[in-house]
C-alpha cells in the first residue's frame, strides 16, 4: 500500500511542485486584483486547493496520453504508467477523482464561475493529446493554467471584465515562454519520436522568438497596471520579473538542456515577483 501511494503521488508529481506554482501565481495575480487585495478565505482555499487537484490531475492525464511515447524517453522513462508501476485504468480512475473533488469545490462558487469551471476540465483534458496534431501545445498550456485568472475574476466580482482578460493574455504568452524552455530539454527526442512542440517549431529562431514572448508578456502586465492605476511597488515586481527574463536568456543561450530547465524552473520567481508587485501596491493603498 505504500509504495501504491508513493507511485500516485508520483504520477501526481506531488513530488515536483514547479507545476503547481507556475499555475498558483497567475491565479493570486488574478484573486488580488479582482478584490483589490485580500480576497476572502473561503475563495482563496477553493482556488489554492483547486490549483494543486487540477494541476495533479493535468499531470495524470498527460502520462496517460503519452504512455506510449515516455518509455522511449530518457526523462520519462520511469513514469510510474511508463514504467508499468500504474495501469491506464487506474490512471483514469484517480483523474477522474480529482475533477470531481475540484467541481464539488467550485460548486461553493457562485453559478457563473460553476460554468467556467467546465472549460477548466476541458482544456487540462485536451491539453497533453495536442502534441499529436499540432506545434503549438503550449498554447494550449497556458490556456489551461491560465483559465483561474477568469474563474477568478468571475467568483470575487461575479464578473469578467477586460482587463481579466489582457492578464489572461499575459499568462497565454507567459505558459509559451517557459514551456517552450522545458520543450528544448527534449527537443532531441521529441524529433526522434515525432511528438511536436514550439521548440521545435521555433528551431534556431527559439531564443529570440522567446524573448519576444517574455517582452509581450511584460508590456501586457503593463498595460494591466496603467488600467488598474497600479502604484510603484507593482513596477518594481514588473522590473525585477525583467531582471529575471533577462537572466534566463542567459541561462538558455547555448540551449544546454540543463541550462534550459534551470530558465524553466526559475520562473517561478518570475511569477512571485509580478505577485509580489500586485500585493505590495494594494498594502501601500
């Protein structure tokens, strides 16, 4: 029974917080601003929890869409479906769980964000199959872990306006960035095996193309707060979310894979520095 729950946490990657970071920041982003602060207990414990079940059960499915394809890479070859430690049908079993857990949660949430909540399944559902059919899966990630910032906006203020969606924008060319670094860890064998990816799209074009991505990403989080009248202490997270940018174009220039995860995983900081930004305006207010 042990080792049966050390392989789902595995299958989870509850053991690799990264993803549930990388999906938390854009929706506190979202929380603070539509409450201009604080938001209320009860909302933040629904999201934060909602965060950790939807991003689990993101990583299920995804194992199970690619049990055919981990075994033959080096990274994920010893996935516990890839590996044979969990069957297919106990997969699905587990994720199918977890969406029910995280629908009886948003149903604390007023209807509107209730109705949002079926495009949240959906997307972390089709998500892992898009590498099949086209170049562009990361979009459709950061669709997926972006869908909170209107969920978000929807349960604090029963609606959803603009500017949720310039922040939900901002997180959509935010997922591509770092995904696309994560993508460039595997681009050897995601050619080999004829998995398609943005990294392989962009090809020689990656660095810059990313760069790009991560400049959209700013000037839209800048626009944010020019609607919203953010104070100075949103700008100073804005610059140091630049700094960070910057110093992971250093860390991708040669795209030494390790290099490109140390970018990926160090956007963590990136996103706790836009949250931190967003928190120390509303506390100087």
């Amino acid at each position: 029974m042990k080792e049966r729950l050390r392989d789902y946490m595995l299958l989870m990657r509850l053991d690799r917080p990264i993803g549930i970071l990388l999906l938390l920041w854009p929706t506190l982003w979202a929380l603070w601003i539509a409450a201009g602060g604080m938001p209320e207990p009860l909302i933040l414990v629904v999201f934060v929890s909602g965060v950790i079940l939807m991003r689990s059960a993101g990583c299920i499915i995804n194992d199970f869409a690619d049990r055919d394809i981990d075994p033959h890479v080096e990274r994920t070859r010893d996935r516990p479906i890839a590996a044979g430690r969990v069957t297919p049908r106990e997969a699905l079993s587990l994720f199918g769980g977890l969406l029910l857990v995280a629908f009886g949660l948003v149903l604390l949430l007023n209807r509107q964000t209730v109705l949002l909540a079926f495009g949240a399944a959906a997307l972390a559902t089709v998500y892992p199959f898009m590498k099949r059919y086209t170049y562009l899966p990361q979009v459709v990630l950061g669709a997926a872990f972006g869908w909170a910032i209107p969920m978000a906006f929807s349960a604090v203020t029963g609606s959803v306006p603009a500017v949720a969606w310039v922040l939900f924008i901002a997180n959509v060319l935010w997922a591509t960035a770092y995904d696309t670094m994560y993508a460039m860890v595997d681009r050897p064998d995601d050619i080999r095996i004829g998995v398609k990816s943005t990294a392989i799209l962009f090809g020689e074009m990656d660095r810059p193309i990313i760069a790009a991505l991560q400049a959209m990403v700013l000037f839209a989080l800048v626009l944010v707060g020019q609607r919203l009248e953010m104070g100075v202490p949103y700008y100073v997270g804005l610059t140091v979310a630049a700094g960070l940018a910057g110093y992971q174009q250093f860390l991708i220039r040669e795209r030494d894979p390790r290099g490109c995860f140390r970018a990926f995983l160090n956007n963590n900081w990136f996103g706790l520095a836009v949250f931190s930004g967003i928190v120390g305006h509303y506390l100087t207010t």
